[in-house]
C-alpha cells in the first residue's frame, strides 16, 4: 500500500480512537455531528475523506483538539509504513 493510500485508513483509525477514548459510540457521535452513523462509519473505514472543515467539527463533537487528532493520525500512519 502506498503512503497516499494508507493515510486515510490511518486518520480513520484517528478518529476511531478518539471517539472510544471519549467512551462514544458511532451512533452518539453520529447524533452530535447532525450525520447518519454510516457517515461516521465510512470516515472510520476510510471509504470516505475527512476534510477539513469536517475535521473541525469532529474533534469539537469529540472534546479534542485538531492537534490531538493529527498527533493520533501520525502516531498510525508512522506505525503502518
């Protein structure tokens, strides 16, 4: 898997942990983000990007900052090189 490729898995995988980290499921996190759960699910699997914006809004849902989230994408993407 290239570089390109993985990176959405990782930050995916970011996500995913955040939001367990905060003790939340899909479903609630999901409901704070005004988003179907398949939205959450889908950033979770990597079937689908997280902008920026998108970003923002899903490190406010989770009490986290933008930093947190990117130290947690950096941390996986380094672990699946």
């Amino acid at each position: 898997m290239s570089r390109i490729e993985h990176e959405p898995t990782a930050l995916g995988e970011a996500v995913r942990q955040l939001r367990a980290q905060m003790g939340l499921t899909q479903q609630e996190l999901a409901a704070s983000l005004d988003v179907p759960q398949s939205w959450v699910s889908n950033i979770e699997g990597a079937r689908r990007r997280l902008g920026v914006l998108e970003a923002l809004e899903v490190c406010e849902a989770l009490g986290c900052s933008v930093v947190d989230l990117l130290e947690e994408y950096e941390r996986r993407r380094c672990a699946g090189k």
